[in-house]
C-alpha cells in the first residue's frame, strides 16, 4: 500500500466511516458527541455550499473552549476551527502524508479528490498501513528463509 487511494479502499472494505461533517453552527457540545460517539478525534466543518471549510479537533476543544473557560453549548464550530487545512489528493504518496503531519505536527489530513471529500487520513490509518506492510515483508522474508 503506497498511494491514499489504496488507503481509503482499505477503509471502504472494511466498512470504516472515513469521515464525518458538520456546519459551521453545529455547537462545540454537539460536535464533541458525535466525536465520542463515532470514537473520532476530528470533524470536518463543511460550508452551506458543500465546501471545506475547517476542520474541529480535540485539541481546539481543549485549547480553545476549555482553556478559555467558554461555554461548549454556546461556542460553535466555526468560532474554534481551524480554518488553514492541509488536505492530499488520492494519488498522494502514504510516505508524503506522513512526513507532512510529522512536520506540520497535524493528527488528521482530509483527502480532497477535484474539489470533492472523498475521505479522511489519520496518524492511525497510516500506522496502520506501516504495520501492514511489515507484517507482509516479515512474512515474506519467511517464507525465503523457509524454501532457502
């Protein structure tokens, strides 16, 4: 698995959500239930256009209402979001991706495919596709080993 797109795929087979949305009026205490409903730890804020528009993480909640003591079923999503996102195509290289939120120091990065969301990439999903492909070598080189 080297591209993305091999990535979603994955993720579509397995029948994983690969991303969830809200408006930007969706409230910090509506978004965080869907967060820890849907075991995620980010949201994609999408315009009344259908357009990416932020997107809403833990750390916005924690920094950004927590820290500054604001009420959560008063602040919307649009007030704490992040409006600057990195995004990747779904050609774009796993080992790109990775080295971008590694740099960028960013946990989640929407995959954007001629202006459409297609899907949602995150330190998890990459990590798991290392762990695949390092179980595929270890087995490989056993089975060399193996008929050596």
């Amino acid at each position: 698995m080297f591209l993305v797109s091999q990535l979603i795929a994955r993720k579509h087979e397995a029948g994983t959500r690969t991303v969830e949305t809200v408006s930007p009026e969706t409230t910090v205490l509506e978004a965080s239930q869907i967060m820890n409903d849907q075991h995620i730890g980010s949201l994609l804020v999408v315009g009344h256009e259908g357009g990416l528009v932020g997107i809403v993480t833990e750390r916005d909640f924690l920094r950004r209402v927590i820290a500054d003591q604001r009420d959560p079923s008063e602040t919307s999503v649009s007030e704490i979001m992040t409006r600057s996102i990195l995004t990747c195509t779904p050609d774009t290289r796993l080992e790109e991706v990775r080295a971008t939120m590694r740099d960028r120091r960013v946990r989640h990065m929407p995959v954007i495919d001629a202006g459409r969301l297609v899907g949602m990439i995150s330190i998890g999903d990459l990590n798991f596709a290392e762990s695949q492909s390092l179980t595929q070598q270890v087995e490989q080189l056993e089975m060399y080993i193996r008929t050596a």
